[in-house]
C-alpha cells in the first residue's frame, strides 16, 4: 500500500553539489516527490525537529550542523516507502552502509551524513507536519 515518509537532504550534501544526484537515485528508486522546497533552519528549529535526541551527545553537534546551510526538505511516497527510503539511504555511520547507498556514494561520516529519513509511521507524520502544511502536499 502507498505510504508517505519524509527526508532531507542535509546540508553536507546540498554544499558538495549532491542535490540532484541524491534526488535522482530517489526517483530511480520508484518514490514519487509529494512536495520538496529549499529551506534555511535555525538551531531552535533543528532542535525541535531532532527532539527524541534531547539528551544524546551528539545533539549539540546535529542541531548545529543541521542549521548551518540550506537544506531541502521532501515528502516521498511509494509502496512500503519508510522502509525503503531507510535501506536506500544506508546505515547512519556511511562506513558502514552498503555498496550502492545514498550515504555510502554521498556522506563523509556519521554525522554529516547526506540525508534523513523517518524510522516509523508516527515520527513520520511529526516530521511531514514540522516543513510542510497540508496545502502543500500534491
Ligand atoms: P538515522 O539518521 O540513521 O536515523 P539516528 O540515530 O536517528 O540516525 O540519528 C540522527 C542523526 O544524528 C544521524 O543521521 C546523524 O546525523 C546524527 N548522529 C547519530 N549518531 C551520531 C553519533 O554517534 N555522532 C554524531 N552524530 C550522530
């Protein structure tokens, strides 16, 4: 059945001129793009987004580099998209993902790391409805 989850293209990736790379590999995948834009974060915003990550180490790191240069938030949809866009993405260390991933061709290290995508249906729907207003999606 046809899902919707929501990534980004991290800011890592949108600087090193991968925008449309990693956007092709997307739609070579099968997903459809509902709604894309380009979008400048603050770090109170990148903390509101990364929330269940309130008390982990990194958060300082993430929420400041999340807010250090555009991004391009995306609404996908296809069959079983959460857990696809999740194996195409690759695991989050990109020295661990597989041969062919996003993060594997496109990310540097764990924390720049190219691209995020939900994990489940719930976090999902928060994420969708943090960038993109109901109108917005086509
Ligand atoms: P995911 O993006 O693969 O779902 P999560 O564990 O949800 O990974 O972590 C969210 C983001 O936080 C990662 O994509 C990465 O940018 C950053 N991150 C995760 N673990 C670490 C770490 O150990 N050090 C630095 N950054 C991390």
């Amino acid at each position: 059945m046809s899902q919707r989850t929501f990534s980004i293209i991290k800011p890592d990736a949108v600087r090193k001129g991968y925008t449309g790379a990693i956007l092709a590999e997307i739609e070579k995948a099968g997903f459809k793009i509902v709604a894309i834009k380009k979008a400048s974060i603050s770090k109170a915003q990148a903390q509101g987004f990364y929330h269940v990550h309130a008390e982990r180490p990194f958060f300082g790191g993430l929420t400041d580099f999340m807010s250090s240069g555009p991004i391009f938030p995306m609404v996908l949809e296809k069959d079983n998209a959460i857990a696809d866009l999740r194996k195409l993405m690759g695991a989050t260390n990109p020295a661990n993902a597989e041969e062919g991933t996003i993060r594997k061709q496109f990310a540097a290290s764990i924390e720049e790391n190219a691209i995020h995508g939900s994990d489940a249906e719930d976090t999902a729907a928060f994420e969708i409805g943090y960038f993109f207003a109901g109108l917005e999606l086509i």
